[in-house]
C-alpha cells in the first residue's frame, strides 16, 4: 500500500522530512499551513520532496492559531484524503505547526480513526490514519494513535538527508565545498599538516609560531605585492628544520640564516596562515567513521532562487557568515566545527566574537540539535572555557592530532 504523508508545516523542516523520506512507501505530501505566513517555507519543503519524486499537494488554511479555524480545516483535509487517498495509508506527522494546529489535527485523526473503526463491514480492515511524531533529541518517531488495542512500536529513525539537504532545510544553499571528490589537494598536503600539527604542539616559543602566522597572513592581504616578509629574527634550531621543510615544500623561498622569505602563491598564505588546521580537521574526521564531511562550505542564506542569482550573477558577498571551516553530518544531524590558529593572548584577538559567532551559526546552520566544536592551536584563555561550556562548544585545545581525534569522537558519540 502506498502513504500518503500529512505535514504540518513550520520553521523547522526536518522533523517533517526525516519520517516521510524515510518511508519508502511515500508517494504523496499533503503540506498543511494554518494560513500564508510560512508559505516560503512550504515550497522550500515542496522543493526537497519533490526532488525525490514525491508529489505534493498545498492546503492552506485561513488561521493557525484560532481552534475552530483549524478544526474545519482538519474536516476539510480529512475530506479530500477520503476523496483522493482513499485506497493509501493516511500518516500525521504531528510534530509541526503551531501547539493548536497540533493538538487539532491530532485529535481529529484520532476520532476519524474511531468512526472508520465504528462504521467498518464485519470482517473489513478500516483505513485508519497513523499519527506520528518526530523527536529528534531522542532519535524516535514514536506513534501517538490512542486507539483501544493498538500498540505499534515506534518507527525507524534514519538517515535520509545528505549535507547540501540538511543545510537547505534550515536555510542555507550551498554553492561550493571541499569532499571526498575533489580533495586530491588537501590529502596530498596531509604529511605536511601532520608534520605542523606535531611541531607546533612540542614548540616551547609560541611566538615564532605566530609571527609565521601573520607573515603568511599579511602577505595574502595584496598577493602578489606582499609576497615577500621580512621576519623579526632568523629561523632557528627546530624552527630552522620547518622554514626549511616548507621551502621544499615549494610553499616558501627561504635560505638558511637569513629573515626574508617570500610565499610561493596565495595558496600557500593562505595555507601558512591558518588552513592547514581546517585541512587538518577535515582529515581525521574524513577517518573517523562519520556519514559525510565537507571543508571550506560556501553558500548563501536564503532559497533556491537566492542561490540561482549567486550562480549567475554573483551578487550575492561572500563574507564569514557564509564560509564554513568544517562540516559534519551524521545521522541528521550538523556538526559545524571552526579552526583557529590566533594566540589568543595576542590583542588582536577577541575569543568572545569567535565563540558568539560559533554558537549562533551552529544553531542557524544545524537546528535546536546541531552541535560545535572550536579547534584552536593554541590553549583558550578560561574566560573563552566558561563561555563555550555555557553554550554547549566542544572544545579542543590546544591542538593535537590525538586531541582532535578524542573531541570528533565524542561528537560522533553524541550524533548516535
């Protein structure tokens, strides 16, 4: 028998869509809307249903807040499903609306499922409607039919959505990221991330470690203008072995004992001044079992359409509210995790904006159950501690390769 799914449409898109596309049996959406205020919202539902081949169907109300609004427009939904849906399975998600588009709809199903019961033939199976509801903190779609003698376990909860689908859901349209299928780059360079992240965690002299730092910074602002730094001192000892590693590397020209060295391309700034971590990152948590990992997330936030005008037109600006480090799904759920290479004694930092940063996009970008994670080379001062324990921030620093991968498994662990 095929389904046909009844979605009370709100802001939050996937307690909707996690059941229905996980129900290979779904064919029809019916998208409920007490009145027009989240219409937007529907047709970006619509969109993503429609995209698996399932057809939808819009039914707008005239209120989502008045009761006796909403119990005609329950009559009416239950009326046209006995209409065109008669030979399906009727399934409420009532999960979405508003607290009165619930309970309404809730209850009506329930006394349209004892009338079908009352008034079926002797012996003739009555198409009761199934009513659910997605509780994502708990990874269960239990059934809230309150009919006497029917006791159904609860439905699978799956994994349905990819990373593109899941940021879509919560209003975000990728437009460019870093995955399994163009990576070639970032796992050629994968010794030479292993090899700073190792330097860096036994380096006794954090101030050498940041004056590479902001040299590689400073000289991508006007590359290739900027190309050439001079340093403070030499390179010496251990320091000495990484300029010198980097030079043959090809990311630096250096020469042993003296302060200048020139950046080999804007790639290598960039990748000196910081994305070596974020390559780094993405790396182990590649490795580390999760459903989908992507880097250097770009996008815009709005709609389809938004995302067509930023493809063809290139209005849209790019800017740190569009730019991700990393990006992790599994099981439904985004892990957005921010790398940082600042000193964050230094005066120029401003732990309090990373962290507010962090917390606001991870809940924009995952929903009420995403999760974050700060990944920082160097310790975090205990002001930026308390703040991010205050805010559910997982934290790793400072940096190694074994800490990274105890903080993505503890993630991984949370996400199950």
């Amino acid at each position: 028998m095929q389904h046909v799914h009844i979605n009370l449409v709100s802001n939050q898109l996937l307690p909707n869509l996690i059941p229905a596309l996980g129900d290979n049996a779904c064919t029809h959406v019916i998208l409920v809307l007490g009145d027009h205020t989240l219409k937007a919202r529907a047709e970006a539902l619509a969109d993503m249903y429609r995209d698996r081949d399932i057809e939808v169907t819009l039914f707008e109300g005239r209120s989502s807040h008045d009761v006796a609004a909403l119990k005609q427009q329950a009559r009416e939904v239950i009326d046209r499903l006995s209409t065109e849906f008669a030979d399906m399975r009727w399934i409420l998600n009532a999960t979405g609306g508003t607290k009165p588009m619930s309970l309404t709809f809730t209850n009506a199903f329930n006394q349209y499922n004892i009338m079908a019961k009352a008034h079926a033939e002797p012996g003739q199976d009555p198409n009761w409607a199934l009513i659910i509801y997605t509780d994502s903190q708990n990874k269960a779609i239990p059934i809230l039919n309150d009919e006497d003698g029917l006791q159904l376990p609860p439905l699978p909860y799956q994994s349905v959505l990819s990373l593109d689908q899941l940021l879509e859901a919560n209003g975000f349209m990728m437009t460019g990221a870093i995955d399994a299928s163009n990576d070639d780059e970032v796992v050629a360079r994968e010794a030479l991330s292993r090899f700073l992240a190792k330097h860096y965690s036994k380096e006794k002299n954090p101030q050498m470690l940041g004056q590479l730092h902001f040299h590689a910074s400073e000289a991508a602002k006007d590359y290739p203008n900027t190309a050439t730094q001079i340093l403070s001192h030499a390179p010496f000892n251990t320091w000495a072995k990484l300029y010198q590693r980097l030079a043959d590397e090809g990311l630096i020209e250096w020469s042993e004992g003296e302060q200048e060295i020139t950046f080999t391309s804007y790639e290598a700034c960039r990748y000196l001044a910081g994305m070596w971590l974020e390559e780094l990152t993405y790396l182990v948590a590649k490795g580390a079992g999760f459903e989908e990992v992507m880097m250097n997330v770009e996008g815009v936030w709005g709609d389809r359409h938004d995302r067509a005008n930023f493809l063809t037109e290139n209005t849209a600006s790019k800017g740190k509210n569009n730019e991700f480090d990393v990006l992790v799904r599994h099981n439904n759920q985004l892990l957005t995790i921010e790398c940082k290479a600042v000193n964050w004694q230094s005066k120029f930092a401003n732990s309090q904006d990373v962290t507010q940063k962090l917390d606001n996009l991870s809940r924009k970008l995952g929903g009420v159950y995403g999760q974050s994670l700060l990944v920082s080379v160097y310790a975090c001062p205990d002001a930026m501690r308390n703040r991010a324990n205050d805010v559910n921030i997982a934290l790793c620093e400072p940096v190694t390769i074994k800490a990274i991968e105890a903080a993505l498994a503890k993630c991984q662990q949370n996400m199950r």
